[in-house]
C-alpha cells in the first residue's frame, strides 16, 4: 500500500489566491481526517469525514476554508482567498477507526505571503 | 472531553542512554492511548497503541510504553537511544467508538548528542 498521498507537497502562494491541498486515503479506510500544524498552536484538526460524509468541522477556523470528500479516494481542503496566517503544514490521515491509529500523510507545506 | 499533556518540550539524551517521555491524560473512562513520532518534514509515524489488557505495550524501533490509570499516565520508554530517534514524539488519547477524534499533545522535541 502506498499509504496516504497527499500533494502537492509544497505549495507558496500570494495573499488572496485559492488554495486547494489534495489527499488519497488508504483504500479501504472509512474516515479521513485534515489536520493543521503551527509552531503556535501545534496539531488541530480541522475537519473529519467518515464514508465521504462530513462529521465534525467545528476546527474550521474560517468560512474561507472549506473541505470536500467527493468519494472514497480522495479529499480537497481549500482555502479561498488565503491569507499569510493560513501558512502551516497541512496533515491528511487516514483510519479504519480511531482505536487503530491514523495513518499520517507527508503533509503540505503552505506558505502565503 | 479528553485531553492530553506532554510536560517536557524538548529533552536531550545521550546516545546510548535511556529515555522517557511523559504524557498524561485527562478523559473519564478507559482511554485508547497512542504514541507517534515525526521526523522533519514528515508525518507522523504511529509507534504504539493501548487499548485494554496489558498494560505494558511494545511498539516499533525498540520503544514500548506503559499504562498506569492510577496517574493518568502513558509515559514512552526505550532502554537504548540511537542518533536516528532524533525526532518529535506526539501521545495522543482516544475516546469511544462514536468519537472518533483523537487528541494530541504539544509533542516532546528529541535531541541525541554523541
């Protein structure tokens, strides 16, 4: 298995673009988790989907994110119009259920300036 | 709601030497209890899980940690520390079927000298 993919693994934008940051969960898991990382604040999670469905988006810090699950193999976290404090690693992961552990992609590194 | 604290921000260790890391925890009934590590510019990397039963669990690269209710702890322990667990080491606690977020320490940061 190649695990969760994410991509692109960089990305460094102006200050008002839109941003989309994309995910591949492992086959086969029913939920997927966004994180965000900052020195600040250290790891949030902004949004879970369990079967494509939204759960919990109360870490969404802002309506100018926003996050999609069209299907089982692939999720979008966009953020539009980003700002300089959005910059920050973006985790996706991956589980069967929370119990078993999540499964972490590489992360995107985003910076706005 | 549960929580989870990591005392130590960062912690420097021999090479060779012992480690501990501490975490405790703050969640009503029997929580499901991780380790993970993170090298830079990575994610993290699951090291080791509790759920129920034995109370000392081993993981990954040597590491095992232990589960202790009467303190709330779930500190991670490696008897011999190499250059390469130089990393940042997150615990993490987990709820019940039906939450199924977990919650993550701040993370301790590792640093190995020679």
């Amino acid at each position: 298995d190649a695990g969760v993919i994410q991509s692109p693994r960089h990305e460094v934008t102006e200050m008002g673009q839109e941003v989309t940051l994309r995910c591949k969960p492992i086959s086969g898991h029913d939920y997927l988790f966004w994180y965000r990382q900052t020195m600040m604040r250290g790891l949030e999670l902004l949004i879970y989907f369990n079967n494509n469905v939204p759960i919990d988006d109360s870490g969404m810090p802002e309506d100018r994110f926003s996050a999609k699950m069209p299907n089982a193999s692939f999720s979008t976290l966009k953020i539009q119009p980003s700002e300089p404090r959005d910059s920050a690693v973006y985790f996706c992961a991956s589980s069967l259920r929370a119990a078993k552990g999540y499964t972490f992609g590489s992360g995107t590194r985003l910076t706005v300036v | 709601a549960q929580s989870v604290t990591q005392p130590d921000i960062h912690i420097t260790v021999s090479e060779g030497a012992s480690l501990e890391l501490r975490c405790n925890y703050s969640y009503g009934a029997t929580p499901y209890l991780f380790w993970y590590v993170q090298s830079p510019g990575q994610g993290l990397q699951l090291l080791l899980k509790y759920f129920s039963g034995d109370t000392l669990v081993q993981g990954i690269k040597g590491f095992e940690a232990e589960f202790k209710r009467s303190q709330s702890s779930f500190n991670l322990r490696k008897p011999s520390v190499h250059w390469s667990d130089a990393a940042e080491y997150f615990c993490a606690v987990g709820a019940d079927f039906g939450n199924e977020k977990l919650t993550f320490g701040t993370g301790t940061r590792l640093t190995i000298i020679p």
